[in-house]
C-alpha cells in the first residue's frame, strides 16, 4: 500500500511531510510528490493530515 | 532575474525565520540570498496570525495599519461547558498584542532585509544539498524551471516544521506524530465576537482533543477561526472545527469564508540538534514553538540575531564545522532552553486533564480562588505548582493524580 493523496482536498500545508519518518513525501507548494518506493505504508501521514486527503491504497495512485 | 551562484550564506525559507535571518546576516556584511518555493511572500499563512507586542517590537518594524489588523489586550478562556474566564492582560501588566495581516507583515519584514542588503529568490523549490567532504557546500534549487547549484559557506535551513533541509543535511528533524498539532482554520467575516479585542479560546476533549480552538478577530466582525489537535488523533482537525461552528450556528449563521488554512504546528521540545558542518536551523524548523499555544513567530524572528552573530564569526575565521556553529545552539538554550522545558512540562500536565478539572480550573478562577494571571504565567512555563495546589484542594480524590505532576 501507498500514500495516495487526494489533490481536491489536499491544502498543501505540509503537515504530512512533517512527519513522514521516511521522507516519502514531498511538498512542492501546489503538488505534493509521493516517493512510492520509499513509502513504507505505516499511515502516519494519513492521521497528522487535517483535512483527511491522504489514502492508503495498493499500489499507489497518480499524485 | 539572473543570480550569482556563490553566496556567504543561503537562507532556505522565507518565513519569518529566514526572512530575520537574511536581515541580520546581511546587517553583518554577508553576501545573503534568502530562498522560498512560494511565488508570494506570506501566502499562503498558515498561521492564526496572533503577535503580542514583545515579538513586534524584536521584529524592528513600526506598528502600521497595513498589518496590524487588530489590536488585542487580553483573552476568554472557555471552559468546556461554556464557562468564560475573561482576562485583561493589559490591565494586569502583561501586555498586548496585534492578529496582523500576515502576509502584509512578512511582506514589511522582507523589504527591511532586502534594505539591509539581502537579496531573495521566489518559485524556487531547493531539493538538495550540495554536501563535499561531510559539510554542507550549498544547495540544489528548481527556479521558475531552471536547475540550478548555488554554493554558500553556510546554509540556514528555515524551511519551516517540514525541516526537510536539515534532514538532507543528515540531522534527525523529522517530528513524531504525537508532538505535532493538526491545525486547520477558517477566516471568516460576519462572524459575531463576544469582543473584538480579546482572544476567545475553547478548551474540552469533544471541543479540541489535547488541542484548542480559537478565534482571533481581525476587525470588528472578522476572525480566524481554527483549530488545534494532537496529530495522533483519528478524526481530522476538519472534523472538529466544522462541528464547533455548527454546534454555535447562532454566532456563524450570518458568516462565510474568505480564506481556508491548514498546517502542523510542532509542540514539544526543540530538535536536538540546531547545527552541522556549515549548515544552521532556525524557526520551526528547529522546533522553536512555544509547545503550550503553538505560537512560533516571536521565537523565530529573535533566533535571527543569535544565529547571524555566530555565522558572522564562523564565516570570519574560516571554520564552519558543527563545533564552531554549536555555540549559536548554547546561546538559544541558555535563553529558553529551561522555559521551553517548564512550559512542556505545562502542556503534557493539560493533556491529562479531564474535563471536570478543566471545569473545576475555570471555577477557582470565577470565584477568586486563582488570579487570572496565573493563568497567563502558564504560557511562559510558571505556576504550575500553584495550579496543582489548587486543584487538589477542590477535588482531594484526584490528589494522587495530581501529586505526581509536582514530583516529575
Ligand atoms: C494553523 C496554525 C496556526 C498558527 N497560529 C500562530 C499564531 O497565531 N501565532 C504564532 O506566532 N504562530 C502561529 N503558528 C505557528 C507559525 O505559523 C510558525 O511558527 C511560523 O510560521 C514559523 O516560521 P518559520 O519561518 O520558521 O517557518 P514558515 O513560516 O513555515 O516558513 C518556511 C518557509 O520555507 C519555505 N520552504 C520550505 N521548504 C522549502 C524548500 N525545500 N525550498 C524552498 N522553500 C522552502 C516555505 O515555502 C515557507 O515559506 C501557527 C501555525 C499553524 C499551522
Ligand atoms: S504511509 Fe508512512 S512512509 Fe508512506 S508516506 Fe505516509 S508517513 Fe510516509
Ligand atoms: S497533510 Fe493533508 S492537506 Fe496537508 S499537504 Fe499533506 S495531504 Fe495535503
């Protein structure tokens, strides 16, 4: 499983690449760049998100 | 705009931690380029824009309309059920303060650096470091398109609570989950404000789970209006400021968005280390948050004197490693190493509180068993003891609970 983030929701704040133990995330102000082979799929990102834009999913999605 | 691509010091972030730091770096003569992936200073905030008059007084510049939206001289505490503690701390001498127009303020503070001889680079995202011989060399950037390696003899990273810059440099700054507060807020007009002067804060664990809400005016019927909670915690910071504005539809039925904010707010202590082999954290990006309210621009932009003072003397002697850069890390410790530690202290003691004690605190302050200022001294690490005693005498069955915070 791969962070998946969900760009409709998404505020680009960063919060989530804050805590990504593995930098797996990256904030590029109006995108965020998932790394999927560093993505170890431990949902840490997915509870600091305050808007709840981040899934889990096999694979990955596109952004 | 064309750049050089040799610098003494590259500021990565423009917050106002490196926008100070670019300020003061080049006040001491240092050629300074300041860095940030934004195409506008100071938007997005992510911020509920709240500055006493201590940190704009530090920040150098005059109070002027054009940020300074709102004049503050106190707050209401709510207790969770709806209890409010009305504090003037003006009039109890411990100051005021403003809720700016960020992005206006930060735009101010940049056009002082930029006085001050700091040159500033935007729309450019920094994706490495240039590191040679286990010292930071410079940094890799993506301007407007173009690639580009810059090279400095030291790096400041402000690159905010993401603190990727520091990581790339191979310090441990990544923040663990349950030292991370998830904020979202809505600014919003039309919003009914029991004082337009005053902070409102609401406390309780179905309000802000160990968190709060806030709403800061902006004007008379203006006000961010957000939330805090533990980043541990299952439901979104969305979650739990939606419900609050639906649950008080009489003071919100008249009012609407202008602007929608999110962000983390690292509340613990600051990262363990501040430097490197010619690379130096600042801000957030140190952790420089006051872990019991979240606020950390005062911090950031106080840091900016300490930090150029001891880039300014490593740049001069030719020796930028970690040993000489430390002493940037003790003078910033010797400062609030110990307060930061009290007030953590503070924080971690209101997380376990429940809400009968929130209650019973809110109690002893409306019939004078506790003065407000009290209150306030938490924010700065003090009086806790005094909380404690209080406490135990109004509800002696949890005097065990309680006794263990005055030994840890
Ligand atoms: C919801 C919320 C409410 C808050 N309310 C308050 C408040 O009322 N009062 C208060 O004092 N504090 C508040 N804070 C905290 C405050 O916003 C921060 O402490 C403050 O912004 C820290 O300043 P900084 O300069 O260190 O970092 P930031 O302001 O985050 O600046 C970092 C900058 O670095 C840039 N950057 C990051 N990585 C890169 C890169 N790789 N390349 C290029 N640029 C990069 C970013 O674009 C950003 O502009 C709040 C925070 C949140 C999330
Ligand atoms: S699931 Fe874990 S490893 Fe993957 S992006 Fe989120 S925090 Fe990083
Ligand atoms: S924490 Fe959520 S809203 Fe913020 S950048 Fe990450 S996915 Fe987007």
């Amino acid at each position: 499983m791969v962070a998946t983030i969900n760009k409709d929701k998404c505020m680009y704040c960063g919060a989530c690449t804050s805590v990504c133990p593995f930098m797996a995330l990256e904030l590029r102000e109006t995108s965020i760049h998932v790394y999927s082979d560093k993505c170890t799929d431990c949902g840490i990102c997915v509870k600091a998100c305050p808007v709840g834009a981040i899934k889990l999913i096999p694979g990955g999605g596109k952004e | 705009m064309k750049y050089d691509t040799n610098w003494d010091v590259i500021v990565v972030g423009a917050g106002p931690a490196g926008i100070k730091a670019g300020e003061e770096l080049a006040k001491r003569g240092l050629k300074t380029l300041v860095i940030d992936r934004k195409q506008e200073i100071g938007a997005p905030k992510r911020c509920g824009e709240g500055l006493s008059d201590r940190w704009i007084a530090i920040s150098g510049l005059e109070v002027d309309p054009t940020w300074a939206r709102q004049r503050i001289n106190g707050a209401i505490l709510i207790s969770p059920k709806g209890k409010q503690v009305w504090i003037d701390t003006e009039k109890i001498g411990k100051g005021g303060g403003y809720i700016i127009e960020r992005k206006m303020w930060e735009k101010f503070l940049a056009a002082n650096a930029i006085r001050a001889g700091a040159k500033f680079m935007l729309k450019a995202n920094v994706h490495d470091v240039i590191k040679e011989d286990e010292y930071v060399k410079g940094i890799k950037v993506n301007y407007m398109g173009d690639e580009l390696e810059l090279r400095s003899k030291i790096v400041v990273a402000a690159d905010g609570v993401d603190s990727r810059i520091g990581r790339m440099a191979g310090l441990n700054t990544t923040l663990p989950l349950v030292e991370m507060d998830s904020g979202f807020q809505y600014e919003m007009a039309g919003v009914k404000l029991l004082d337009p002067n005053k902070m409102e804060l609401y406390f309780g664990s179905e309000i802000a789970p160990r968190g709060y809400i806030w709403v800061f005016p902006k004007g008379k019927d203006v006000a961010n209006v957000g939330v805090g909670i533990n980043g541990a915690h299952d439901k979104t910071a969305r979650y739990y400021l939606d419900k609050w504005i639906e649950e008080n539809e009489e003071r919100f039925k008249d009012a609407s968005v202008i602007e929608i904010n999110a962000g983390g707010i690292p509340v613990t202590s600051p990262v363990e280390e501040f430097v490197g082999n010619g690379i130096m954290l600042t801000g957030d990006a140190a952790r420089m948050v006051n872990p019991i309210h979240g606020g950390g621009m005062g911090t950031a932009l106080e840091a900016a004197g300490m930090l150029a003072d001891v880039a300014k003397d490593a740049i001069s002697s030719g020796d930028v490693s970690k040993e000489k850069l430390q002493r940037y890390q003790d003078i910033w410790m010797e400062k609030h190493g110990d307060e930061f530690r009290k007030i953590l202290k503070v924080r971690h003691f209101f997380e376990k509180l429940n809400d009968d004690q929130l209650e019973a605190i809110a109690d002893m302050v409306l019939k004078g068993g506790l003065t407000p200022d009290v209150l306030v001294d938490l924010g700065h690490g003090k009086g806790l003891t005094q909380i404690i005693k209080a406490l135990i005498k109004a509800s002696p069955s949890a005097a065990k609970f309680l006794m263990g915070f005055l030994k840890g």
